[in-house]
C-alpha cells in the first residue's frame, strides 16, 4: 500500500516567485504541469485559470534588476499534477 500523502488542490492562481502572494509552497512539494491551447508549457512562471493566461519569459531579455522580463499569454489553461 502506498503511504504517500495526497496533494492539495491545485489553486486557480499560482506563481513558482517564492515573493509572490500566489506562491503556494505546499503545491510544488508535487511536480505541477500546466497544459496552455491544449500543448503542454515548460516555462510558465505563473497562471490563472478563470482568467485564462499564463505569464511566460520573453526570450533571454532581463531587465535592469537581472530578472526575465514577463509576457501575458491568453488562452485556455490546465493545471494537473503530473
């Protein structure tokens, strides 16, 4: 039998920015995918589901405090546990 504990339930509003107040640490205990117009998106940073976007890097661009700058894709998002 498998002891493992269960997962929480995916929030309809998650970022991986630990300074975030939608960083949700418990979450990324387990490995979370995020299914962006039906293809599966390794780099999103953060996510809506009832809103419909996800928050991706724009290529290698930084900005003046060495951080990837941001673009806000729409569209219909997944999340699930993988």
């Amino acid at each position: 039998m498998s002891d493992a504990p269960t997962p929480p339930p995916l929030p309809d509003r998650l970022s991986i920015d630990p300074r975030s107040p939608h960083h949700v640490a418990a979450v990324f205990a387990h490995e979370v995918g995020i299914r962006f117009n039906g293809s599966e998106r390794q780099d999103v940073e953060e996510y809506c589901i009832s809103e419909g976007w996800v928050r991706v890097p724009a290529g290698r661009t930084v900005d003046r405090k060495g951080n990837p700058v941001m673009i806000k894709l729409k569209g219909r998002v997944e999340a699930f546990y993988r």
